[in-house]
C-alpha cells in the first residue's frame, strides 16, 4: 500500500533542507566542520602549498603568521623605506614566542629574528636581526705551482666573502677574506717545536681583470727564520678549497 504524502508538507520539508544547507555552506569550514573557505583561510592554503601573499608598506610585526612577499616592509633589517623584494617567512607560539626569517630576493641573503619573552624576565635570545651565511663551493682540488689558473664553478661578484682551505706543513686552516678585493693574500708563521726558529710562507691569488669565475697563483714562497738568518725553502702552502659566502 503506498502510503500517501502530504504535498505542502513534502515542499516545507525539502525547503527546510536547502536552508538548512544553505546555512552550512556559509559557514567558514573548521577542523569539525565542513563549509566555505574565506579569504584568509584560501592564503593559508597557498601558503602551506608553496605560495606566498604579496603584502607593501606594512609593519611584518602586525602582519599574521605565515608566508609572504613583498616591499617597503616595516620592522625588518632593511627598513621600511627599502623597495627591494624580501620573502619574509613568520611563525610563532603565541605572541611572546615568535620567529622571523627575511630573504632578500635580489642577493639570497637571510636575516633571522626570534623574539622570546618569558614574564618579566629578560629575553636569553640574542635581540635583533642575525645573518644566516650561506656557503657556496666555488673550487676544490690540490695546488701550489705559481701561475696555476682556479676555474670557479660561479662569478666571485655574487659574493660577499671568501673562504680558503689550504696547508701548510702539517697545519690545514681556513682564512676568510673580502670577496671584493682584487687578490686574496694567505699567510702564516710555523713555529716548529722545541726549536728556536720559524716557517714563514704567503701565498697570493691574484684575481682576473675581465673574467670574475678565476683565480690565479701570482706567488707562493716561503722563508725559514732562524733568528740569525732568513733563507727561502721550498715549502709552499697547497690550496685545497675555496668557498663563497654569502
């Protein structure tokens, strides 16, 4: 037996259903609750996928956890006058605990900033903006003959410092010196043990006038100082690695 509807209670009911859902689809979805995405839900979303938000002449303090891009950012090391494109990247725990993390896009460098405030006692994190310094491997290999040609893997101009490995007698070390410069000068005095005299080497890379990507040995000596003399010895420091810091 078919049972019998009542048409006008039929239509109350399914209208009663599309409002129902009607009502559910504008309500912001939630971790219980299915329903629409807002704007800033919709960033968040293309920020935990890889996207950043574009974002100008804002202080990044006021500015919500997350991914972003943008210029004339207040509150970084730049400053809020500087028209360069940063990436700025920022996360916290709640307001007394939050990290920072600034690129500038044009040079690759990266400022970090952690802000932590534990009640009235003073931060124990260093305050302020530090550089995290990235390092390139520009060369590797084992030279000390002068007029020896290095052929860097990259332009010397990208960076702001150098790092070279070398040895000298039994001693491997690492000098830092100014990218900028046209040559890079390493030298060092060798005491040797229990014995009154030193080794005295320096060795000088020249670098190229037109072409940045190389480096050559201009000279490589070194001296043994015996307090009554100094004579020339065929030690020389062997250049093992250079690396760009940037």
């Amino acid at each position: 037996m078919v049972k019998k509807v009542d048409p006008i209670q039929a239509v109350n009911k399914l209208k009663h259903r599309i409002d129902l859902n009607e009502k559910r689809a504008v309500v912001p979805a939630d971790k219980e609750h299915a329903g629409r995405v807002t704007p800033a839900q919709y960033n968040k979303f293309r920020g935990a996928a890889g996207y950043r938000e574009y974002i100008e002449h804002v202080d990044i303090e006021n500015i919500d956890p997350g991914r972003y891009t943008g210029i004339y950012l207040g509150n970084t090391i730049l400053g809020a006058n500087d028209g360069g494109v940063s990436l700025v990247d920022k996360t916290q725990g709640d307001a007394n605990h939050v990290q920072y993390l600034v690129t500038t896009s044009n040079s690759g460098r990266i400022y970090y900033k952690n802000t932590h405030i534990n009640g009235s006692n003073p931060s124990t994190s260093p305050i302020g903006w530090g550089e995290i310094l990235k390092h390139y491997v520009l060369w590797e290999g084992n030279v000390d003959a002068v007029g020896t040609t290095l052929t860097l893997n990259d332009n010397l101009d990208k960076y702001r410092y150098l790092e070279i490995t070398y040895q000298f007698g039994e001693h491997i070390e690492v000098v830092t010196v100014l990218a900028s410069s046209n040559n890079y000068t390493v030298a060092r005095i060798n005491p040797h043990n229990d014995e009154l005299f030193n080794e005295v080497f320096e060795t000088t890379l020249l670098k190229d006038s037109k072409d940045h990507t190389k480096l050559t040995i201009n000279s490589n000596f070194a001296y043994l100082d015996t307090g009554a003399s100094i004579n020339k010895i065929d030690d020389k420091a062997q250049i093992w690695k250079i690396r760009g810091l940037v």
